[in-house]
C-alpha cells in the first residue's frame, strides 16, 4: 500500500506505544486520527509531535467500551479527513486480576476494551476498506498469550481472543485487506512494574533486554508496507515467547 495521504486511525495515541504509532505514521505521510478516551493532554501533545495542522490531523474522544460512540468515531473521523485505509486498534487496558478476587466488572471491562472494541472498530472500517480495494488493520496482542499470566488472567484471555479475531479477520476480509497483530514482550513497563518484574522480564527473553517503542514501531511500518502478509501474529519480544 502507498501510504502517502491515506488515513490512518490510532486508538489510545495520546500515551506509551499509541502516541509513538502515530508519529511514525504521521512521519510516513499519513492523515492520522489521533484517539483518546481520557488522555486529552497526551493527545494533543501527539497532535503537536505530528507537526501536522488540523487539516491533516484529527484528534478524538470516545468510550471504545460503547458501540454507538465507535461508529461516531468512525463516521467523524471519516467525515474530517476522509475513507479510513488503516486501523491501528492499540488501546487497551491492564491491570492484576487475582484468580479468587476477580470480579465481574474486570472481566467485562477488560474484554470490552481489549477484544470487543477491536472487533467493532474492524467492522466499522472494513465496509470502506473494502470499497477501497485496500486496507490494513494491525492488533496489539502480547507476549502473554501463549504462556498466560496467573495474575493477569482476563487480560491474556482478552488478548488471546484478539489473536484469534486477528485470523478470523484475515480470512474473512480477504483479498482487499489484510489483518495481523503484533506480540509485544516488555516494553516501555508500566509505572506499577516493579524493579524485580523489570529484572525478571530481562532474565526471561533471549536477548537479555527490554524492548523499546521503536521496536514496536518499525514491526508496524514493516506490516503496513508489505502486501503479501495476513493472518500473522509477529512476536517483538526479545526471544521471551520462546526462551
């Protein structure tokens, strides 16, 4: 795909791994809605690291656990800069799930953001894409899927259903557009990572590092460039997925 000019949506781009997907995307020439659910300040200040004025950029707030308020993303954003050719769903949520104290509204929240909300995002892209001839979607999973966190267990569930939802996707929004997910290991650990997480995740991988946000980012330049790739889910995790 030439993605010089075409548009591209974001989610969560105002913080961590969203805001440095956008920049890349801006930097490759691409319109980018920039999505926010309560990260205002990050998202203008992405907006601001784009170097792009309103008329190539468009920042946004919805409440992804909300279907009405996803189409109203998508109509808006189509309506500001035009047909979507690229969906980045990145926004997620993560946070310990102890087994006997997990609730309810954990496991619901964390599904509705990280499996639910892609979903919807993709169905309503693709009816454009489609029209297009063209479109690439790329998920955000993790490393954790293949070897779930006891501590964190409706969030490997979650992201375990957006590997699947990633090759079911693929298979069927084929030929026109093309769908893969990328498996993070550590990288840029959240401010609740203890030292002793941070050590352990070094000691876990193959080469003996955390990743960085660039890692991520060229991994997702790499699937939007390339047409002969779908269905994939590509680990950049240091080896950890295998170690």
């Amino acid at each position: 795909m030439d993605l010089k000019n075409k548009v591209a949506l974001v989610t969560g781009a105002g913080v961590r791994l969203g805001q440095s997907i956008a920049v890349r995307l801006a930097q490759l020439g691409m319109r980018v809605i920039i999505h926010y659910h309560q990260s205002e300040k990050g998202a203008k200040q992405t907006a601001k690291l784009t170097n792009g004025g309103n008329y190539q950029h468009f920042v946004i707030q919805a409440n992804l656990k909300d279907i009405s308020s996803i189409k109203m993303l998508v109509r808006k954003s189509e309506e500001k800069l035009g047909p979507i050719s690229v969906l980045i769903n990145n926004a997620a949520d993560f946070f310990p799930t102890p087994f006997f104290s997990t609730n309810e509204e954990d496991w619901n929240h964390l599904f509705e953001i990280n499996l639910k909300a892609p979903f919807f995002l993709s169905q309503s892209v693709a009816k454009n894409m489609k029209k297009q001839g063209e479109g690439k979607i790329i998920n955000l999973a993790d490393v954790s899927v293949d070897r779930p966190w006891t501590g964190f267990l409706p969030y490997c569930a979650s992201k375990a259903g957006l590997c699947s939802l990633t090759k079911g996707l693929a298979r069927t929004l084929a030929p026109e557009i093309q769908v893969n997910a990328i498996a993070p290991g550590t990288v840029l650990p959240p401010p609740n990572h203890s030292e002793m997480d941070i050590v352990s995740s070094v000691e876990n991988s193959l080469l003996k590092r955390i990743g960085s946000s660039e890692d991520i980012v060229n991994a997702v330049e790499y699937l939007l460039k390339s047409d002969f790739v779908t269905g994939t889910i590509l680990p950049v995790d240091g080896g950890r997925s295998i170690h």
